[in-house]
C-alpha cells in the first residue's frame, strides 16, 4: 500500500526525464536523501512545475513512495522563497557550488534532522546576509564536513605546522605527506576551520589564498568521500571568491 509524507525538503539535483517529466533528488527533513519521478513538470497545465526544482529551492512536498526506486510527488509548494539569491549574481554561484558538493555528498538516505537543519539554515542565512559572501563556501564545505564526519581536526595547529589532507590532521613534519597544505596558507586554513558559518566577519583571506583553499577543501573531500570526482562549478566561483 502507497505510504504519503509532508515533509520540508531542499533541491539538491533536478534532471530532465523524456520530453515533460523530471526525476529529481531531494534532502527531505523526515526522510533523509530521496529521488522521485515528476510526471509533466514541463506541461503549462501541471499542478507540479519545473521551475520548483531550481538548486536548493527549498519546498514543502506531499510525497508517495512505492515499492519502486523513485517516488512520486504529490504535492510541492515553496515553503520559504529567497528574496536575494535569485538576483544576486554572486549568491546565486554560491548556490551552484552548494548544490553540487552537497549532491555528490550526501549518500545516506537515513533521516538526519541536523543535517537538514543546517543546511536550510545556512541557505536562509547566505539569503539574507548583507556582508560580501566570498568567504561563503569555504566556511559552508568545512562545516558540512563535521555533519558529514570527516571534518578536519583544527585543535593541533601550531606556527609553521602544515596540513595533512589525507590523515585530515595538522603536522610539524611534511616528510611522506602526499596531499598538504603547506605552512604559510595552514595558519589561514586554521582560522577558516574554526570560523563560524553564520558569523559575517571577514577572515581577511587574498583572493589567491581563497582559491588554494577551495583546491585544498575540494582534495580534502575526494579523499574522505567515496566516489566524489571533479566539481564542475569551480569556475562559476571564480567572480565569487575573488570578491
């Protein structure tokens, strides 16, 4: 028998399927990652439209799961709709960024209230800030991180240290240390680990330290997330970081 949830839930992934349908991968509050079938998303008629499935839209679905793979979608309305982030050309490149990394990251379809909370509480937050965004999604990737728990251990710097990518710890040795950060940008690395998201105080970072430091974070994942390859919004960042 079909079960039906309301649930909050957060576009990660939205793919064109045939010529007016759409299958689409949700972080729902209740139900953790989920993928469903959205039959007519491109008819004028459809009482469920494309345009709701922008990156990280975030929605208030009626959801069906049967004894398929994909669900299906009964209902989906915009539970909370952004007022800057579509107008704004750099927070809308964050968005990009955001919603790749979190689509190749989370894998889990376990519910996790907190990470669902952080999330929708981060996207609200870029929303609304007021201050310059760049440092963003440096601070948003090290923070999903401890969610996810892989997050680096920050605790041991010390001048002149550097930073292992692989054992995701600091070192006063590089020797046989393949993926590091090297000592001068590690005291930058520190400060960005033990920055607070929702906190819009500038790390003072060059515009060349913050794209090492997205390299470097982007490293960090593809080898404490099974599967993560290349990003493909590193260059929608590029306007973004150099802020």
């Amino acid at each position: 028998m079909e079960r039906q949830d309301k649930t909050r839930a957060i576009v990660l992934k939205a793919i064109r399927y045939g010529d007016n349908s759409l299958i689409v991968k949700l972080l729902t509050e209740q139900n953790g990652l989920q993928s469903f079938m959205v039959k007519g998303a491109f008819n004028k008629t459809s009482k469920i439209r494309a345009a709701l499935f922008q990156p990280l839209t975030l929605l208030e679905v009626v959801c069906a799961n049967s004894r398929g793979e994909l669900g299906y979608l009964r209902e989906a309305t915009v539970e909370r709709a952004y007022t800057a982030i579509p107008f704004d050309i750099n927070k809308n490149a964050v968005v990009i960024f955001l919603s790749e990394l979190l689509s190749k990251t989370i894998q889990d379809s376990e519910t996790d209230l907190e990470l669902f909370g952080f999330v929708h509480r981060a996207l609200t937050h870029l929303d609304s800030m007021q201050a310059n965004c760049a440092d963003f999604p440096l601070k948003f990737s090290i923070q999903l991180s401890l969610h996810l728990g892989f997050e680096p251990n920050a605790g041991g710097y010390k001048p002149g240290f550097v930073f292992d990518l692989e054992e995701g710890q600091f070192r006063h040795d590089s020797t046989d240390v393949i993926y590091l950060i090297d000592s001068q940008l590690s005291e930058k690395f520190a400060s960005l680990c033990n920055a607070d998201l929702f906190d819009d105080s500038s790390l003072n970072l060059r515009n060349a330290d913050r794209r090492q430091l997205l390299e470097h974070v982007i490293t960090y994942y593809k080898l404490h997330v099974s599967g993560f390859n290349e990003m493909n919004s590193n260059d929608v960042l590029k306007s973004v970081l150099s802020l």
